[in-house]
C-alpha cells in the first residue's frame, strides 16, 4: 500500500476537490494498480452524506458545507484532525478468495482506531449501530468492557457518558473504496456543537488532548497509518 501524506489541504468541490481526486483515482485504477492510503488534515468544513439531511446542520456558522456521495449523515473535519483515506480493493484483503466485503471493511477500519487509541493507552469502544469509536468521558482509559443500555425512545443509541473520538464515512464502489475516517487529535471542537454530529443529537465529542494525551498531528497520523495499513493488507 502506498502512503501518501497530501498536508493541510482545503476539501474543495466539484473536480478540484478531495473527493473528485478519490473518484477519479479509483475509476482509473486497474487490476493490478498498487492500494493507496492518504492523509490529509483539512480547512475547517462540514460533509454530508449522500442521504445526509441538512437540518442535522444547526448553523454552519461560515464554515462550508459540502454535499459527498459517501454514507453517513454529518461531519466535521478541522485541523488537528487526522483524516485517513484508504484507496483500497476489497477484493485482495485478507486470506479469504474474493476479499471481504463492507461489513468487514469498516471493522477493520474501526480495529485500526482501537489499535492508534490503545499506542496512546485510551481504550475505545464500537457502540452497536454506530459506526466509529467512543471513549468513556469518565475513564478513558480504563478497560472494562462497555454495556450498552437499550436504546433510547427516539430509536438511536443510548450515547450518555460516551464521547465520539473517531468517526467513518466510506463508499464502495465495484469492490474499491474511498472516503474513510477521521481521528480527533487536538483540534477546536466548538464547531461539533453546530451540527447533530453523524446524525444524533447531543452526541459529545472529543480528542485525544481532552483525554490529556499530548501528542502532534504527525505521530497521531504515523500511527494510524501503520495499523491501517496491517488490518488492509493483501492476502
């Protein structure tokens, strides 16, 4: 798998941004073409899906808001976070003939996160139909196992004590992926409170230099890359 670390970069629309460059990477790809991963930290913007309903943006305050064909509601990516986008054929990944399929994708993804958090001694935790990875506000680095209660009247998760440190957002398209995750380093939250983040009202984020882990965009990103290049590996 290739790395490429692409910087700070504004997300763009419409054939000069992040996106188009990911769809016309993998239209081109061929057979044989090596995966690639890149790493990206962006200018302040919010993303929504390609089914994302505006009125989870509260106000967007300035700040852009970019319509993607990814899944998922929406999002916000800001410096200080690392954002990974892994350009990869499903079809090779694992020992297994013919790849894995999504499911199995995002939990490798959501592995790599787990893994990048447990380097830093936070334990993250997958939440039942919610993709990405929380921590425990009141001890994020403890090791308990979490016990989710049932959800709420309103049908979405019970998320109290819980906050979101990394999120997921990807499109597959005929067994190649683009889009992907996005890890909270040390970055200014504020602008999560300006939309229901991924979809849920009141969901509380954080970073890791909330959790009191200091550390830099770089390390945070060296690290991710190496788990997410282990769990996306040829078979």
């Amino acid at each position: 798998m290739l790395l490429k670390s692409l910087g700070r970069l504004a997300y763009g629309e419409g054939e000069s941004g992040i996106e188009a460059a990911m769809r016309r990477f993998t239209q081109a790809r061929a057979v044989d073409s090596e995966d690639e991963l890149w790493l990206v930290e962006h200018e302040p913007v919010y993303t929504l899906g390609v089914a994302g309903r505006p009125a989870h943006v509260l106000d967007a305050a300035g700040v852009p808001l970019v319509r993607t064909d990814r899944g998922g509601q929406v999002t916000y990516h800001g410096p200080g976070q690392v954002v990974a986008y892994p350009l990869v054929d499903l079809r090779r990944i694992g020992p297994s003939p013919g790849g894995i399929y999504v499911k199995e994708y995002v939990y490798r993804l959501e592995a790599a996160v787990l893994a990048t958090l447990a380097d830093f001694g936070v334990t993250g935790h997958r939440v039942r139909s919610a993709p990405g990875i929380y921590v425990r506000q009141d001890d994020p680095f403890g090791h308990a196992a979490l016990a989710m209660p049932p959800a709420l009247a309103s049908g979405q998760p019970d998320f109290r004590g819980l906050a979101k440190i990394a999120a997921l957002g990807v499109k597959v398209s005929q067994h190649r992926s683009y889009h992907g995750l996005a890890l909270n380093v040390a970055m200014d939250l504020a602008p999560f409170a300006r939309i229901d983040p991924c979809g849920y009202p009141g969901l509380q984020t954080v970073d890791l230099r909330g959790l009191g882990v200091l550390t830099t965009w770089a390390e945070a990103a060296e690290r991710l890359a190496v788990h997410l290049q282990r769990q996306l590996q040829r078979g």
